[in-house]
C-alpha cells in the first residue's frame, strides 16, 4: 500500500509498499526528501512492474524485483567514492532488463540505475536488506540522478495518451457493439413474440365460432336432453352390473369413474386361465388405469396386455374406446374394456398367458420378447422387465433413432447412450452454424482448438462467436460461465 507523506514546505512524497522490502519507511522518506526539497516535486518509490509512467510534475522512481524483472545476478560488493560495501545475496542485481535511461554506475562501472527523463530505475534490488550498502546505494543514485532528471516528458505522456485513446475507443466500440447485439436480439424476440401473439389471435379467431358452437351445443344439452341423457347411461351402467360383468361401478363428483368387473377367465389352447377381479379408474380426461384387484399378476403384470404400471395396450379397440368416453357412452366404453379384459392375443402381449398359471414352474423355454410389439422400443429397452434377459440396449433401439433419442427421450438426455456426434458426416460450418444439437456449441466448440491469436469478420464463425459470448485473443475458447464439454466435430 503506498503511503503519502507530506512534510511541512515540501512536495508530496509517496512510498509504496511490496513483498520482499526490509528497510523502514522512514529511511526511505527521508532520503527522498532531499530529492523533493532539491527538485520541488512530489516523488513517488514503487517496485517496477514493467513499465515506466512519465509525468510532468513528478518524479517517480522503481526498484527492480524478483516478481516483475528477470536474470537475477548475485554480486559481492559494490564501491561508492571509494568505500567498498557488501551485499547480502538477497540484494540481487537484474541488469538484463531493456529499461531504456542513461546509467548510474558505482567505482568499479557496475550499473546501479538508470534515468529515463523523470524517472528513476534501480536494477539493484537494494531495499531486501537494511545495512550500509543499501543505504550508501539509496543515498548516491539520489544525488547523481538530480543534475539527469529531465521534466520535458510532453511527448511523452502524449503518446501514453493516444495508446489509452486507441486502447478506449476499442473498449468503447466493443461496449457498443454489444449492446447493439443484446439490443437487436431483444428486438427480433420481441418482434417473434408480436408474430406469434398475431398468429394465435388469427388461430383464436378462427377457433371461435367453433367454440361458441360447441358452447351453445352443450348449454343446450345441458339444460334440454341432460337429464334424458344421463338417466340413459345410468340405467345401462345399472344393467352391466346387473348382467354380472361388473361387481361395482362408481362414478365420482370430480369426473372420475371406478369400475370393479367380475372375476375374469381367459381360454387358450384349451386351457382357462383365471385372472381374477379387475380394478378399472377412468379419469376426467379420460385416461384408463387397470390393476389387479386380487394380485392375481405375474411378474408384475395385471394382465397379459396391460404394463405394470396399468396402461392397456388397446390394439385396435383404442379408437372405439376413445369415441366412447369422449361422447360419454361410459357404459359401452366399459363393454369394451371387459370384452379386451376377456381377450387374449398370442402375438404381442406384454407377457405369456402362461406366467398366469399357479403352477407354473418358470422353466418353460420361450423368449417373453419374441413376439412383443414394443420390442426394440424405449420401452422395451428401459422400462421392460425382461430387458435384462434380452440384452437389448440403446443400440438395439430400432424404430426411435436419431430425433427421438436426442430430443424426447428420458434415458438419453445427456447423450450417455447415443451422441449425436456420432456417424455425423456432415461438415464443419453446418456442425458450428445449423446442427440443431450444437446450437450454443455445447458439444463442439470451433475457438476450443483455433491456434490464431486474434480473430475477426473474416472467420465464418465471429459473428456467432460475438453472439455467444466466446471470444478470442485473451481468450481461449471458452465462455465467460463455465459450459458443458462436449465431443469433437
């Protein structure tokens, strides 16, 4: 930290302080009082660290360290009018600097400093030590640098004003530019967002006398044929109760439906197959659940058709079941899903009918996956039990590839399975500037391995680089927030 001290009748005098420096301030003050008193200036001492700074109405001095200065040399002794005084081996020279300046040498021309107008450079790293030599060197460079010292710097300091003119205006232009940037990409979002919102008032128009008509058609059947309606499909639901196809049927206040059928029995290949009771859950949107109501499953299957997680696999029932429950013919949509219950199809279930046989040892010889219609799926590769036993993996992912398994699929968000770098053959200015995997170049970055130490307009890739916030010169590559790695192009 540098210390000014003001003396009374003299100039400013500033001492800085640096790692390595054992004489006392006091010491140093003092001497650089005599500088000040003789030259009516302020005086400023500050380790060097690589350049000198000219200023008309100050004289600024800079002692040569280890952290800024380079080539150190020990030597023994130094001679000032005749006396010899020795130095400790931490009071190094580093005469190898190019400090430009005309030289203070002692008795026997060993170079103590050097002038460079109003600026005072010592090559001798004096201030490591408080002893005789350093305050002999401190005390002779001093009053041989007064009659060099030369306060004519305008040329100087003009030209350290220009560079920081040439050095701001790029700072400024860049500043500019930036905020141009940010500004015109807030204006084409804003403009997309008045294109969307016009897009879907044009939709929302269009949609609307669709929608009022279906209003008024509801209103009408709400207040006319709601009751006829409704009286028609609770009587029907009362029937199939009544016929003995369900055991319960509860329709709830919040759009939901349970269902409990009658015990289900199944013949194939002139063998029953009992399977119990089934639980059946129809949502408000019309979603359908069923599950075992007497564990009867097997392997974690409520039915050979159904997933363990109750999803039905309707096969071509599923339109007709749709139609129903979106007309509100929740009786017949019942129908058809005791009817599918009581159904079985040897070509696609989601597990042998034989797995429901009570005696069944596990030792009969059948691929489960054989004739499975998910197989070589997302689902069969991640979700299936038997997945294990058939070995599939990702690479066995056969109707799914490429978009699917970038974009939409849960195993494979982060490319652990299968990258889309893969096979690409594509070239570089579509992998930097189109692919829709790399669009911030979170998977291959063109800056990460450009040798060129500055790059401009004339690089294909500057503007999206400018636009993505990577940069190059001072830079390497890589954004100011970390990014996520990626593999190569």
């Amino acid at each position: 930290m540098a210390v000014p001290v003001t003396l009374p009748g003299l100039p400013e005098i500033t001492v800085a302080s640096w790692p390595g420096r054992a004489m006392p301030e006091h010491e140093l003050r003092a001497a650089l009082a005599f500088l000040a008193h003789k030259v009516r200036k302020p005086v400023h001492l500050r380790a060097y660290a690589g350049a000198l700074h000219y200023a008309a109405e100050a004289v600024n001095f800079y002692i040569c360290t280890e952290d800024a200065c380079e080539t150190p040399r020990n030597v023994e002794s130094v001679t000032i009018a005749g006396h010899t005084h020795d130095l400790e081996t931490t009071q190094r020279f580093f005469p190898g600097n190019p400090i430009s300046g005309q030289p203070i040498s002692d008795d026997t021309g060993c170079l103590l400093a050097k002038v460079d107008h109003n600026c005072v450079t010592f090559v001798v790293e004096f201030t490591t030590e408080d002893n005789d030599a350093a305050q002999a060197i401190l005390a002779y460079v001093l009053e041989k640098a007064i009659p060099m010292l030369d306060f004519n710097v305008s040329q100087l300091t003009g030209q350290a004003q220009e560079q920081m003119l040439v050095a701001y205006r790029e700072f400024h232009l860049a500043a500019l530019r930036r905020h141009i940037h940010d500004k015109t990409d807030a204006l084409r979002q804003l403009e997309y967002e008045l294109e969307d919102h016009y897009r879907r008032l044009v939709q929302a128009e269009r949609n609307k006398p669709v929608l009022q008509a279906e209003l008024e058609a509801i209103e009408k059947l709400s207040k006319n044929g709601s009751e006829e309606a409704t009286r028609k499909q609770a009587g029907e639901l009362h029937a199939l109760i009544a016929s003995g196809q369900y055991e319960e049927i509860t329709p709830e206040a919040d759009g939901r439906l349970t269902a409990l059928t009658s015990p289900i029995f199944i013949v194939h290949d002139d063998w029953e197959f009992a399977l119990g009771r089934y639980d059946i859950a129809i949502d408000a949107a019309g979603k359908v659940v069923i599950r075992s109501a007497d564990d009867t499953d097997a392997d974690g299957y409520p039915h050979p058709h159904v997933d363990s997680s109750g999803r039905p696999c309707l096969g071509n029932i599923a339109p007709d079941l749709a139609r129903a429950i979106g007309r509100m013919r929740i009786a017949e949509a019942l129908s058809l899903l005791r009817e599918f219950l009581n159904s079985y199809n040897p070509d696609n279930p989601y597990i042998k009918i034989g797995r429901f046989d009570p005696d069944y040892s596990g030792e009969e010889d059948e691929n489960p996956c054989e004739d499975c219609e998910e197989r070589c799926t997302p689902y069969c590769i991640m979700s299936c039990p038997h997945s294990d036993m058939a070995d599939y993996t990702c690479s066995d992912c056969c109707d799914y590839r490429t978009d699917y398994c970038y974009g939409e699929c849960e195993a494979n968000r982060t490319f652990n399975y299968v990258h889309p770098c893969d096979d690409c053959d594509h070239d570089r200015d579509y992998c930097f500037l189109e692919c829709a995997w790399n669009q911030e170049w979170q998977l291959s970055n063109p800056c990460q391995a450009c040798e060129e130490a500055e790059c401009g307009e004339e690089c294909n890739y500057f503007a999206k680089a400018q636009e993505l916030n990577f940069h190059k010169g001072g830079t390497d590559g890589t954004r100011e927030q970390p990014q996520q790695a990626g593999a190569p192009a």
